[in-house]
C-alpha cells in the first residue's frame, strides 16, 4: 500500500472509516478496488496513458485501453508499443496474461469501474486552451456511464474543468456525483525518459469533487502508486500541476535571460550556473537552451493564463517566461549567422546540419521542439539544412517539415557542412569526432563542454565568434 501525505488531513480526507465510502455503490467499488476484481479502463493511449496501463496491469488489475485512433490501438493489439519508456515485452505480456486489451470501441467503458482520462490537451492557434478531446472523451463516458464508476482526469488543464466542463457533461446522464458515480482530477507528472522518476514512484496528487470521490480514488492508486497526496479539491490538483510547470517555464526563462545577459557581458552562463548551484541551499539548477519543447512546458501555463483572463487577472510572470523561451530559437539563429560572418560566409546558401530534433535529450518526442523553429527561421534566411537525430527517423506531423528524414552521421556530411548546430544535447553523439571534423560548430546546450576546440560556439559566448578560425 502506498504512503499518503500528510497532507491528506488537509484535502478533508476520510482516513478510517470512510466518508460514507463504506456502503451503497462507494461501497462496491472499494471492495472491487480491494479484491483486485475492479475493471480500469484508460482513456487515451499515448506518453500518458500508456505507461499508466502497465502501471495498473502490473498491479493485477484488468485494464481496457480505449483509443481513436486505429493505428494506435492496431499496434498495441499486435503487441508493439509506440512509446519509448514502455518496452513491447511488458506490454505484450500483459495482453497475453488477459490483463490488457486495446480497443477503439468506446461503448466499452460501461464494462469498466474507473476510467482514467489521459487526452491531449493542446492549444488553439489563437493560443487559448483547446479542451475539446477532454470534452469528447468525457461525452463517450457519459454515454456509457452506469452507477458505481469512478471518472478520474489526468490531462494538464486550467482550474475549474473537472468541475465546471466535465460534472455538467456526466450529470446529464441523471447520476448524481459523490453518490452514483464518482470524480476527480488527478495530474499525471510522467517525465519521458527520466530514469529514476516513473509513474509508480512519482507522488500522486489527487483532489475530488466530493470527499467520497477523493476516497475511492486514493484507494485505488494507493494500490498502484508508492505515494498519495490527496487534495482538498479537484481546483487545487489542477492548480498544482500548473504550478509546477509553470515553475519550470519561468526558472528556464530566468536562465535563457541569463545566457542572454552573459553573452554580452562576455561570461560564460555555464560556469556561473555550476557556481551557484554549489549554493547547498535556496538555489535550484536550471540550464538553458534553444527554448523549450514539449506537450507540458511551453503549453500548461498558458492555460492557468486564460483562465485567469477570464478572470480579470493578468499572469504577467507566465507571459514574460512565455516571451523570452520563445525567442531563443532566433537567438540560436543569429549565433549561427555571426558565427559564419566570422569565417567569412553569409548564412544564406551555407549548408546547416542539425544535431537533434527531439525537444530534449535522449527521447523521440518532437512536439513544440525549438529545433523545429530554428529549422524554419534558418530556411526562412536561405540556408540548407538536414538534421540528424538517432531517435527521430522522420519528422511525421509537423506541418511543412513534414516528411523531412534524419540524415546519417557521416564523416562527410560533418566535414562538408559548413555549420553544425547541436540543439539537443543526445548521449550517443560522439561530440569529440563532430567537433574534430565539423568546420563550424554553434552548440546550445554545452554538449561539447570540455573540447576546447577552436571552432566551437557555445550559446554565450559569441564575443568569441569574431576570434573563429577563418575556414
Ligand atoms: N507527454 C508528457 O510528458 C506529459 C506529462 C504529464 C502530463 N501530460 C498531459 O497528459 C495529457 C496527454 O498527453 P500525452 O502526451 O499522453 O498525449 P498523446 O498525444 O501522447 O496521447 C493522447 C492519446 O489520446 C488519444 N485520443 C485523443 N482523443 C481521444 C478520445 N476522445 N478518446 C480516446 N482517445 C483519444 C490520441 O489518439 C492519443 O493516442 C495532456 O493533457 C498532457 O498535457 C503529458
């Protein structure tokens, strides 16, 4: 059984007893969730939902993941997964010991106690918060809804939507919550690619819409997750995972404004980061980079943003971060134009290999990538780019790059170019042979920290670019 917080006296968490959880169809459940006899069914089958899956698979639990899209669910079905962290082996074990079973036959969530929604949550083009796969997924469970179930939302969204959009949308059915059916909110924080951190030992926020709800569903990941830090309300874990990605996007900003303010001052931010993050206390270490990538970071907040528009309220520390991460990929562009005006050549017609498209470092995930604004901007001025990225075959939807394939790492496409560009820092690049061949090398995340090679631009110290080697 897992550990609930402390805090958990304070989301007005029954503990002992139940909050009326003990009998009728709050009753059932628990004892389903129990018995291990309670059927899950995951909504959403993607970096999210899938690793949640395995996590309720392996914990003995009969899981139905539910998908639109038929490739997905076609894949899964034949055993393959499509996300990097959860090996095909696990997966294909689990279907074959019954425990897992894709489909895209959404009537099937009234053969499930719980439904976990895990949907995208992106942005409209006008920047607002698009909620519509959250409001589709929750009219396929009101369709489907029957007394006893427990809803439970893991998608980042702004405060107010499990209440405000998704109650609504499952009362119309004529239950009730907190007595026929159950809902809560409950953010997944998975880290793609972190080693240490999984969906199994990350702590679980959750917050329900009554304290019946909140009980049945820390019952339940209490069986599955190591750590349960239920919340007063579902506000308030929604609120909670803007917080922290928020968090993240204004730190980076602060060290993006940093490695600005350093390249003009002549420092190099890296060794001033290193420095301060020896400070043992009061001092987190963020580093910066071309911009920031993702499904989370550069969209969450802006959808405490809106929320707060809505309100009257303008988040001004959100939009400044906002600001300054997005203009990264132009900064990255101009080091790249002054450093090939330093070796005499114009950026306009220079052939420019990309090392790393991947929005961060040894991962497949190319969503709101930087590497690809800092493609087009450098397209935009003439230049002829390629890029390699051991993890990234293809660029699959992403607009006019579409289609676009990594080029291989070849002794001549380094020595040939005339700029490498490292935008993602991947472990498996031997950076010491692309520094030795390459006659031109701008890397934006320290990657050749060490090399000390003539030729190399870092992203603060372009005072040095005018000392570059003529080629
Ligand atoms: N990717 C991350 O690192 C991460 C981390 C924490 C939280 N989140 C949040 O989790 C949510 C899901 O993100 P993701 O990265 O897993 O997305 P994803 O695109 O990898 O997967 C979402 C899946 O949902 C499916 N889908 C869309 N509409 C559906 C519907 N109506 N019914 C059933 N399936 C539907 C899609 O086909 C897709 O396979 C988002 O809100 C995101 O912000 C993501």
């Amino acid at each position: 059984m897992a550990t609930v917080s402390s805090t958990a006296a304070r989301g007005g968490m029954a503990t002992g007893g139940g909050a009326g959880g003990g009998s009728g169809d709050a009753g059932k459940l628990l004892a389903k969730i129990e018995s291990k006899r309670a059927v899950i069914g995951v909504v959403g089958l993607g970096y999210v939902g899938l690793p949640l899956v395995v996590e309720f698979a392996r914990a003995g639990y009969k899981v139905l993941g539910f998908d639109v899209s038929e490739r997905v669910v076609a894949g899964l079905k034949a055993g393959r997964s499509h996300i990097q962290d959860v090996p095909s082996d696990a997966l294909a074990a689990h279907i074959a010991a019954g425990l897992f079973e894709p489909t895209t036959e959404m009537g099937r969530i009234t053969e499930c106690d719980v439904v976990s929604i895990c949907v995208p949550t992106p942005l409209s083009k006008t920047r607002d918060p698009d909620v519509s796969y959250v409001v589709s997924a929750t009219q396929s469970v009101a369709e489907a809804i029957r007394p006893g179930q427990l809803v439970v939302l893991e998608s980042t969204t702004y405060p107010g939507t499990t209440r405000e959009l998704m109650q609504p949308l499952l009362e119309a059915s004529g239950l009730r919550v907190g007595e026929d059916f159950f809902l809560c909110f409950s953010p997944e924080r998975v880290d793609p690619g972190n080693e240490r951190w999984k969906t199994r030992n990350t702590p679980r926020v959750i917050g329900g819409i009554t304290p019946t709800c909140l009980e049945v569903a820390v019952a339940l990941y209490g069986r599955v997750m190591d750590t349960i830090v239920p919340v007063s309300s579902p506000e308030a874990a929604e609120l909670t995972k803007l917080l922290e990605n928020t968090f993240r996007s204004i730190n980076i900003a602060l060290v993006n404004e940093m490695a600005q303010a350093s390249d003009r001052l002549g420092v190099d931010v890296w060794e001033v980061i290193d420095a301060a993050a020896t400070k043992p206390f009061g001092f987190m270490k963020f580093v910066p980079g071309p911009g920031i990538g993702g499904h989370c970071i550069p969209l969450d907040p802006h959808y405490l943003a809106w929320k707060m528009r809505t309100l009257n309220y303008k988040t001004r520390m959100i939009e400044l971060a906002g600001e300054i991460n997005s203009e990264m990929p132009h900064f990255v562009v101009d080091k790249v134009q002054d450093a090939l005006n330093a070796q005499r050549k114009a950026l306009n017609g220079s052939r420019i290999l990309l090392l790393g498209v991947a929005y961060k470092k040894d991962i497949d995930d190319v969503r709101e990538s930087p590497a690809l604004d800092v493609i087009k901007l450098l397209e935009e001025k003439g230049a002829l780019v390629d890029y390699h990225d051991p993890f990234v075959a293809a660029l699959r939807d992403e607009g006019e790059l579409r289609g676009r394939p990594s080029v291989e790492l070849t002794d001549t496409a380094l020595r040939d170019g005339d700029c490498v560009v490292i935008v993602t820092d991947h472990t498996g690049i031997d950076y010491e042979r692309v520094v030795r061949l390459a006659p031109l090398v701008v890397d934006t995340r320290n990657a050749t920290r060490g090399l000390n090679s003539p030729n190399v631009v870092h992203l603060t110290d372009g005072h040095r670019a005018l000392a570059l080697p003529v080629a």
